[in-house]
C-alpha cells in the first residue's frame, strides 16, 4: 500500500523555545485510519497544524500526494480535508450553501450531484435548506465534515470528531468514519477517546512530548504489549500470599478476597495450570475465576508514563 502522506525528521520549536515536535518520521498509507493518541500537549495539534499547512514547520518536511506542503502548498492542501474540534459555522447560512461556498473557496465548480451524495452519506440530505444554528451538535459536526469533503480531497484529518458528544451518537460517528475509508479516503484522527481508536483505526500512533513513540497495527500492538489478568475469588480471605507462591505475579485484593495474577496475553506458557496446582496444596479453596485482557487505554498510559 503506497503512503500518501510522508513526514521526514519533522521538529518544530516556537519563539517561546518550546519543543513541540522531536524527529518525527511517520508514512501514513493510502485508504487506512490512523488514530493519534497522546496527552495535552503532546505535539497532536501541530502535527496536523504544519501538514495542513497552517504552522511552518521548522526542520524536516512533509509531503501530501507527492507535493511538499510548503514548495507546493496549493497542491498539497487541495488534497486535504480538516475537520477542526471547535464548532465553527455561519450561523444563518443554510447546510447546502455553507458546502456550495467551501467547494468554490478551493476553485471548484458548482456540483449539485456531488453536493448531494455527500449530504446524503451523511445523512444531512433532508437538513440541507436549514440554517446551521438550528442544528443539534451532532449535527454540526456532520456539517463540518461534509464542507472537509466537498472539494473531494484524499486525506481527511479529524481532530477529536467525537469531542462532548454522547455515546449512542459516537458510536454514529464511527460508522461514518468507516464508510468514508470504505469510499478510499484516507483519515487520521485524533482523539482521547481509547475506545475510539480501538474502535475504528487500523493503525494507532502514540505521541508525547513532541515525540513519536510508536506506531503500531492496533491489533498487533494489543497482542504484542497486552497482558492478560486472571482474577481469582477466594472462598476465605488470606492474611498475606503464601510463600510456595511467591514465584508468581500476584497480588492480593485484600477488600474482596481475590488474587490478580498478570501473564503474557500471547506467551507460549501462561503458568495457570501450576498455579491451580499450587493454590490447591496450599489448602487455598476458589469461589470463582475470570480473566480480563488489557485495553488499549492500559497500554497508553503505560507508553506515556514509560513503563512498557
């Protein structure tokens, strides 16, 4: 799969002497959805600020479709859709005119079909006479993302899409990001919904304090740096964990009498049996097991805070 947005030793200090980018190095591939994740301030914002040509970069570059994003900006940014966080729109303008008035801000001619496919992928279609101040919010953000879409650009960049909407209506959102990759754009979204990522995107980055830390098929990353728990409810309580025991990763919960063992999602050898065993000639009798594989969230937080 060819990239259609590559991003070479890219930094970027401000005036301030603030670090905002570190060396980032980043090939995004035509078709997928890659979500970024990170903390505030971790550098999210002008990534996507100096792709779209709205910060200058300071060192390194950056190209869209083949074209550098500073020699050749007008060809660059055609070929990007930006749907910013905050909610900006022409109050009195209709939902039709405000992507009539887009599409022509980029050179392009009026097209009713075109105009009308999107709102109707959308479903905005029987919205389009209205003025966008008598939308819900949701609806909104719909609006934004049919304007990032009307001049047909090949990368889409969705900045916390989801952001103070509810969740029967995010999960809504998700299925319009999912048939947009269906229709062959490209998305990269940011967001600080983990769910979010593991819901939709193909490839997670993680990024802190203005570096890349990795980027990673999400389904790879879960059962690379995944753990899985075994949570073990006891029929009596325990004053402290055995010594015939202390040759396994546990830890005792002492307010609901249970034992945590932590394994290796994907080892060859996850020691359960033993442990069974061991817990039986310890005269230690269970009430119940069940076991809980780590999110995504567990595996961020643990990226940001340097223990994975």
């Amino acid at each position: 799969m060819s990239s259609i947005v590559s991003i070479d030793n890219l930094s970027k200090q401000y005036d301030s002497g603030f670090q905002a980018l570190k060396d980032v190095s980043l090939d995004i591939r035509e078709g997928e959805i890659l979500a970024l994740l990170g903390p505030n301030g971790a550098g999210k914002t002008t990534l996507i600020s100096i792709i779209c040509g709205l910060v200058t970069p300071g060192t390194g570059s950056v190209r869209v479709g083949g074209h550098d994003v500073v020699h050749d900006f007008r060809e660059a940014r055609s070929l990007i859709g930006l749907v910013p966080q905050e909610i900006a729109l022409e109050p009195f303008q209709t939902v039709y005119d405000a992507l009539r008035f887009t599409r022509g801000l980029f050179g392009k001619r009026h097209d009713p079909a075109l105009l009308q496919s999107i709102l109707e992928k959308l479903s905005l279609w029987d919205k389009k006479d209205a003025k966008t101040m008598e939308l819900s919010g949701g609806m909104k953000r719909r609006v934004l993302i049919a304007k990032a879409l009307c001049h047909e650009p090949r990368v889409l960049f969705l900045d916390e899409p989801t952001a103070g909407v509810d969740v029967e209506l995010r999960k809504e959102m998700w299925e319009v990001v999912r048939d947009l990759k269906d229709d062959g754009v490209t998305i990269i979204l940011t967001t600080h919904y983990i769910e979010e990522a593991e819901a939709i995107a193909d490839r997670v980055g993680v990024i802190n304090k203005g570096e890349l830390l990795l980027v990673e098929k999400t389904e790879t990353l879960m059962q690379r740096m995944g753990q899985r728990q075994m949570r073990i409810e006891l029929m009596e309580p325990l004053g402290a964990i055995p010594e015939a025991l202390s040759g396994y990763n546990l830890d005792y919960a002492e307010d609901t009498h249970s034992l945590v063992y932590s394994y290796e999602a994907n080892g060859e050898r996850t020691g359960i049996a033993s442990l069974f065993a061991d817990l039986s000639k310890a005269g230690i009798v269970l009430r119940d097991v069940e076991t809980r594989q780590s999110s995504l969230e567990d595996i961020f937080v643990g990226l940001v805070e340097g223990k994975s």
